[in-house]
C-alpha cells in the first residue's frame, strides 16, 4: 500500500490523514458519555451558538443540575478559557453545565444514567430547534482556523474514547463516516460528497 500523505485537501478544508484511516463508533454502553464531563474546559462555541443557546436556555433550565445553574446565574453559558477560546461553562472545573443524566435505548437495550446534552435531548424531543455546539457534534474531529481561510480538521485521540476505538475497529467504520451528519451540517453535503470521492480515488490509487 502506498503511503498516504498526512495532510489531504477539500476545498478550503485541510483534512488530517487519520480522520479517514482510524476507526470510531461510540459505545455508549461502556462510556455512557463521559466525554461531557470529562477535560478542564468547555466545548468550543460560536457566538451565534452562543446565541442559540440562550434562546432555548429556559427549554433545558429543568434538565440541568442546581450547580449548573448556579453556573449559569453567576457567570453565563460561556466563558474565555485559558487559550482564549470561547466555551461553554464548565462546573467543578471539567463538567459541561448542560450535561444532564437519562435512560436511553440505542437498539441494544437501555442504557441507564447516560451522560447527556441537554440541548440534543431536548431537540430530539422536538422541544428546540438547536441541537448541540458543533465542536460537539464533531468530536473526535476538532477545528482549527488557519491561515488564507483555510480551516484544519484534526483527529484527536483521548483514552476517554478506547472503547468508541474498538467499537469502530470491530464495525469497521472510518471516523469521517461516524461523523458523516454533523460534517454535512457543518461544511454541506456538497462538500462531504466531494470528501467520499476523495476517498474512493484514494482507494483506487492504492493509499488506502
């Protein structure tokens, strides 16, 4: 097999190699979400995120816990952290302030008290019209904006997510076509269909 370069290209999008050779699949079962309360900040977030969020702040108010609240009443949704990126507020310096606890079934039975967003369980509820952050939505995958407006895609790998690792190595399931829904959301499905032909002409090439 050829050996594939570490930096590919889509449009104005720089795409890290292992976004299309690394498998991944979240188990839900073994992390139960761990990743929205795990790390020492928020997620990133737009400011028209930002926005969103506080339109449907009331909707998800109940979801939250009383020191996420508190949070909230005493700082805002968000907040500059220590590498000058806006996030969302955190609570005893790693949990998301929107993260709440349920019981869902992802097909293979109930999974009880499952780390959530409580923006996504609302949406999906057909309660609010914004879902969750993009950064969110996208991880592994974290954006970067560089230079000439290019924006970088790069895979970032956290023992929180072994098990989405195995998961995606025994279902054999690329993280770009883990992600395949939020990556249209955020670049368009124009640009996500160049991506698979991208991919196709790699596997023809031998890169792959």
């Amino acid at each position: 097999m050829k050996q594939l370069p570490s930096i590919l290209q889509v449009e104005d999008v720089l795409i890290s190699a292992d976004i299309l050779t690394e498998r991944f699949c979240c188990d839900l079962n073994v992390c139960k979400g761990e990743c929205c309360i795990e790390g020492d900040a928020g997620a990133p977030v737009t400011l028209d995120e930002i926005a969103a969020i506080e339109d449907s702040l009331d909707v998800v108010w109940p979801d939250m816990s009383a020191s996420a609240q508190s949070v909230v009443d005493r700082q805002g949704v968000s907040y500059i952290d220590q590498e000058g990126d806006l996030v969302t507020s955190i609570v005893n310096g790693k949990d998301c302030v929107f993260t709440c606890y349920d019981t869902i079934d992802v097909g293979d039975g109930p999974i009880h008290h499952c780390c959530l967003c409580a923006f996504e369980k609302a949406f999906r509820a057909g309660r609010i019209s914004f879902c969750k952050p993009i950064s969110c939505a996208l991880y592994p995958i974290r954006e970067k904006k560089l230079g000439m407006n290019l924006i970088g895609l790069n895979y970032n790998r956290w023992d929180v997510c072994k098990c989405a690792r195995e998961k995606g190595a025994q279902l054999d399931i690329p993280v770009y076509r883990f992600l395949k829904e939020p990556l249209i959301r955020r670049f368009g499905e124009r640009w996500y269909g160049q991506l698979e032909t991208l991919v196709s002409e790699l596997h023809e090439q031998g890169y792959l």
